[in-house]
C-alpha cells in the first residue's frame, strides 16, 4: 500500500498535465525520459516520490540558468547606469511589468530614469507616463511618431547627467517575424552604445504566460536581434501555467528572472523554479 | 526536425504508405503523429484526442486503406474536418439594434481596443455605419486617452467619463449618447480581465444585463496556449457570447487556439486581426485557417 507502479497509466497522465501546461510535446518527452531512466531500477515508489523526481528534473531543465534561489530583486554592482532594455510582442505585459520593476528598484533607494521608447502604440507614451507618475521616478519621452532609438539616446544622456542608478527602456511590441521592425530594436540598442558602451546591460523580453508553442520563436527571434539575457513571464495569476518557458530556458540558455501575478504595482515576484514547477499540479 | 503539420503528416503518412498491407495498427501510429503535431500548434490536449479519434473514424468508414493513395485520402480528411470543426462561411455582425450595441470582452492585452477601432473603421467605410466607441475601461493607465487616439486615427467619436470609475454606468450612457446623437452602432471597449478574477467577471456580466448588446464579441489573442479552452469557457459561461474575434494572426502561429475554442464554446469566429493598423481586419475564412494549423 501506498506504493504506485510508475506505469503507462502514471505516465499518461504526466503526460497530460504538462502538456495542458503548455511545456509542449517535446520537452514534455524529454523529462518523461528520465523519469523512466530513473525509475527503471525500482519500478516501484509512491506518489510523493514520484513528485520530487519530477520536479527535480523539471527544475534541472531550468537549472543551468536559475539558482532558484533568489528572492530578491536585485541589480549587479559595478553598473552605473545599469541598463535595461524591455522587449517582447504585443501586449504581453512589457509597460506593465516597467513599472512594477522601476517600483522595486526605487524600493531599494536606487535612482530610477524611464526611458519611453514606444513611439508607436496609441497612447503607449501616456501610459508609462502614469506608471512613472505612480513610482515618482523621472521619463525621457518625446512625441509620437519620433525615432525610437533617439528616445533610448536621450533617456541614457539624461540618466548619465543625473548620475541614475538604473535606467529602464520600454519598447513597441512587435511580433518578431516583422523584420524590419526587429531590425529596428537593433538599432536602438546599437544607439545606446553611443552613450554607455556596454548598454544594455540587461535585455528582458517579456513572454505572456498564457503563449503557447509560439513563444519558442518569440524567444529565437528576439534573441537574434537583441541577445535576449533574461526572461519575465506574466499573467499568472490566472489559469494558464507557462510551462512553455522550461523549454526555452532549456533551448537557449536564458533564465528566468520575474514572473507577473497580476496588474498592480506589487504583482511582480523573483522567478522560483520549484514553486513553477508545483503550480502545474494545482 | 519538422516545422509544420504537413511536413509531419507527410512523414507519418509515408511510414503509412511504406506498408504493403496497411493495418489499424498503422492507421493508429500515424494518428499519433497527427495528434503531436496538434499539440504543437497549440490545439487542446483533450480536443487533439478527440479529433485524431474521428479522424480515425472517418479514415477506417472511407477505406483509406484500400486505396492506392492512403496519405493524400488522410490530408483531405484531416483537413476537411478541420474545417468542418471551425465553421462554415463566415459570418456577419448582427447590426438589426437601433442602435447595434456590440460589446467587447477578453483577457488582458488581447487586442480588444485595437479591435474596437478597427470594427468601427470598417463599419464606417464598409458599411456606410455611424459607430460610437465607448471607453469603459477605467483601470488600465491610459486606456481612455488610447482609445481617443485610436478614435482620431480613424474618425470616429470616442464616448468617455473620465472622473467615473462605473462601467455599468459609462456604458449606459454610451448607449444613451448614441441614441440622443443619431449612432447607429455602438462599440463597447472593456478592461482585459481573467476568468478566475470573480468581481471583473461580475462586472461584464452586469455591463452585458444593463445593456443588452446584440453582439458580444470575444477578443483572443491567436497565439494562446492550452488555456485558450477555459478562458473561452468562463468568458462563454458568463457572457453567452455571440462571436470569437481572432487576433494578431499577422504572426506566425500556427493558431491551433482556434479549434479548441471552437470545440468548446461552438461559437463562430467572425473576424480576424492582421495587424497594429486600422486597416488590419478580415472575416474568417474556416478553410485557410485549417491549412494554418496544417502548415499547408
Ligand atoms: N492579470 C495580469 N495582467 C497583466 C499582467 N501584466 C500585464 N498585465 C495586463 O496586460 C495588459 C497589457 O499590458 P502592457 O504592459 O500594456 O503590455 P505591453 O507588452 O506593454 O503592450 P504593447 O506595448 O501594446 O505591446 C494590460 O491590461 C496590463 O494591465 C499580469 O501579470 N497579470
Ligand atoms: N501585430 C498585431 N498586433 C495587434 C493586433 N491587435 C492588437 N495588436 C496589438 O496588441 C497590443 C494590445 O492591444 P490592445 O488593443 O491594447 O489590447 P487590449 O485587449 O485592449 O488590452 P487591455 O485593454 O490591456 O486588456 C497592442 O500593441 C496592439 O497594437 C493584431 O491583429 N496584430
Ligand atoms: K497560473
Ligand atoms: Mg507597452
Ligand atoms: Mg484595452
């Protein structure tokens, strides 16, 4: 008693949960492999066993590039201004999750510039204008309509002139098979390089929890763009799990760093790689 | 290794074809290939199940096996069942109110205010309409000042109460204003909300009983997940809505959220969204979504 055989039954079901999860069908083969490489040996072990190898293997698709260990938001040392680039496609939470973060770092002490490089969405320039008004930090903003990668300029000399701590850039959204708009966001980091040579020091491209397989080419092709260096993922306060992003941390080697639980400014948590994995099971 | 459905049925139906004497064994092999690349466009786990089951059917009923050509008899049943699933000719917007109130509903960020301007843009110029947006998102930083802007672009006139935080009370007199000011449509924007979050849920279905729209649009974006099927769900028990807007197909998801959301609410799609411009609007065609999702 309290004993289950790791059968196909156990596995199906496995199976189930995290493609419902959105981990997508190959990564979902690949931890159902190890499991059964694990428990080949013993074929037999209870549920709660079963429980923790799998987190365990889930968590080690994620492991290269998460401690999993941080609770804290926290910026590297020795930057100054630290800069952040914030991309991603349309309406996955970039603006959003601007402000929740600017609202962090300014928690700490940290002198926070916003820099509003979405020129092109209407209103976009408004509504980082409220959140920037909410966290009481300076924008850098000019009109709709200007060149974005100016804006960035802008934002860094100021941010520079005013000896801020952190600098954090929104962009448009844009779906990343438009090329010449990724091309665009080269340009804007290439421009940032005039003013810091290493900006951005951080580029985070937010992915919408609720995204399924299309994601993987959201992260591929941002990352040829722009050398994507972290992820966020939002919207998990609702029903969807995210589960997509395993694979792509796995794929390219880029972690998770935040994950949005909703739309006030404190809906922003450090990513925890076990409590991910757990959410799945609920 | 394979980027799309076709290459993969092509695949699977080759292992099928390989066979001298085809079994069900091999029909069942090649449906579980079908049924992965399903899953890897987005389509539902249970609902992919139950389409490869039917597909399975429909296959062993028309003796795919007896025929010379199995594989491009399993493309055209897989594809016309696709098809069959997602709906038949495209369907209108039922403009009979005087005024037509349609109300806008969906997850946050999906592409309702960007919709509603569209819709207004194309009633305007194609069905020589006189719409009114309605802001009744009195949460999102900017949302009232967004839809003014849209509102510009396009020309049509932006109903808002910038000091009241009722969007019962906004739509209502939206509705009024319309009808005191000779609108013929009225397009109702509302905030993004999540199914589980109960008091934003209550709140559309109060704006839906006070209002009565005669179109209640549902607003997904093309690129969800698994969790299109609850969304659609919750949103369809609340709201009973009339119609599926696809958007942002101007992408390249393969939209497998389409069938799902088919399958679950059996609601047609009626529109699809193309792009960031105005302009970037489509009825949906059922057929070329099916050869999306199948990469053809
Ligand atoms: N429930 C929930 N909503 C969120 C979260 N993050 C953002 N949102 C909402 O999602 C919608 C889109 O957010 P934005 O921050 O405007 O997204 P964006 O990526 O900047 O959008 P574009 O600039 O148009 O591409 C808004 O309604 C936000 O309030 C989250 O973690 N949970
Ligand atoms: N590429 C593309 N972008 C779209 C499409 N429809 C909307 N968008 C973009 O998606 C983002 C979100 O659109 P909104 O209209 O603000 O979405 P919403 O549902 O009103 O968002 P909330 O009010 O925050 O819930 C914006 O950047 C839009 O420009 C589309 O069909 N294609
Ligand atoms: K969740
Ligand atoms: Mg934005
Ligand atoms: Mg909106």
């Amino acid at each position: 008693a309290g004993k289950s055989k790791v059968d196909d039954e156990v596995l199906d079901n496995l199976e189930e949960v995290l493609v419902t999860s959105d981990v997508g069908v190959n990564t979902t083969l690949k931890v159902i492999e190890r499991i059964e490489e694990r428990v080949a040996k013993d074929k037999y072990l209870g549920t709660d066993e079963l429980n923790q190898i799998l987190r365990e293997e889930i968590a080690g698709l994620l492991s290269e590039t998460n401690s999993g260990e941080d609770t804290e938001f926290t910026i590297p040392e020795g930057k100054k201004p630290y800069v952040m680039m914030v991309v991603g496609v349309n309406g996955v939470g970039k603006t959003t999750t601007i402000g929740k973060l600017a609202s962090q770092f300014k928690k700490q002490g940290l002198n926070v510039v916003l820099g509003a490089a979405d020129t092109f969405r209407a209103a976009a320039i408004d509504q980082l204008q409220v959140w920037a008004d909410r966290v009481d930090v300076p924008i850098v903003k000019q009109s709709m309509g200007s060149d974005p990668a100016s804006v960035a300029f802008d934002t860094l000399k100021s941010a520079v002139a005013s000896d801020a701590d952190v600098v954090i850039i929104d962009t448009a959204g844009r779906l990343h098979n438009k090329v010449n708009l990724m091309n665009e966001l080269t340009k804007v980091k290439r421009v940032m390089q005039k003013v810091v040579d290493d900006a951005p020091h951080d580029v985070l491209l937010v992915l919408d929890g609720s995204t399924g397989q299309n994601a993987f080419e959201q992260a591929k092709q941002f990352t040829a763009a722009t050398e994507v260096t972290s992820l966020a993922v939002t919207k998990l306060d609702g029903t969807a799990k995210g589960g997509v992003v395993i694979g792509i941390s796995d794929q390219f080697q880029i972690p998770v760093k935040y994950i949005g639980v909703g739309e006030g400014i404190d809906d922003l948590q450090v990513f925890n790689k076990y409590e991910f994995v757990d959410s799945f099971f609920k | 290794m394979f980027n799309n459905l076709s290459d993969k049925l092509d695949k699977a139906l080759h292992v099928l074809k390989g066979h001298g004497s085809i079994t069900e064994v091999n029909v069942a092999e090649t449906l579980k290939e079908v049924r992965r690349a399903l899953l890897d466009a987005d389509v539902n786990f249970k609902i992919a199940k139950q389409f490869t089951n039917t597909v399975k059917e429909k296959a062993l009923g028309q003796n795919v096996l007896t025929t010379l050509q199995p594989g491009q008899l399993m493309v055209k049943i897989v594809k016309d069942e696709l098809t069959q699933l997602m709906g038949g000719d495209a369907e209108g917007i039922n403009l009979s109110g005087t005024p037509s109130v349609i109300l806008m509903s969906g997850l946050q960020g999906s592409g309702k205010t960007t919709f509603s301007g569209k819709l207004a843009n194309y009633l305007k110029n194609k069905k020589t309409k006189k719409p009114l947006l309605v802001a009744c998102d009195v949460y999102r930083p900017a949302a009232i000042d967004q839809l003014h802007v849209v509102g510009e672009q396009i020309n049509v006139e932006v109903f808002s109460d910038r000091g009241n935080n009722d969007p019962v009370a906004i739509a209502q007199a939206g509705v009024a204003y319309a009808k005191a000011n000779g609108f013929n449509v009225v397009i109702i924007d509302t905030a993004g909300r999540l199914a589980v979050d109960e008091a934003m849920m209550t709140e559309i279905s109060n704006i839906h009983k006070a209002i009565q729209p005669q179109e209640t649009l549902f607003v997904v974006d093309s690129m969800t997940g698994q969790d299109a099927v609850n969304t659609a769900k919750a949103f369809n028990d609340i709201l009973n809505f009339d119609g599926v807007i696809l958007t942002k197909l101007d992408g390249d998801t393969r939209g497998g959220a389409a069938i799902s959301i088919k399958s679950v609410v059996n609601k047609p799609i009626k529109f699809i969204g193309t792009g960031e411009k105005m302009e970037a609007i489509d009825v949906f065609y059922p057929s070329r979504m099916a050869d999306r999702i199948l990469g053809m």
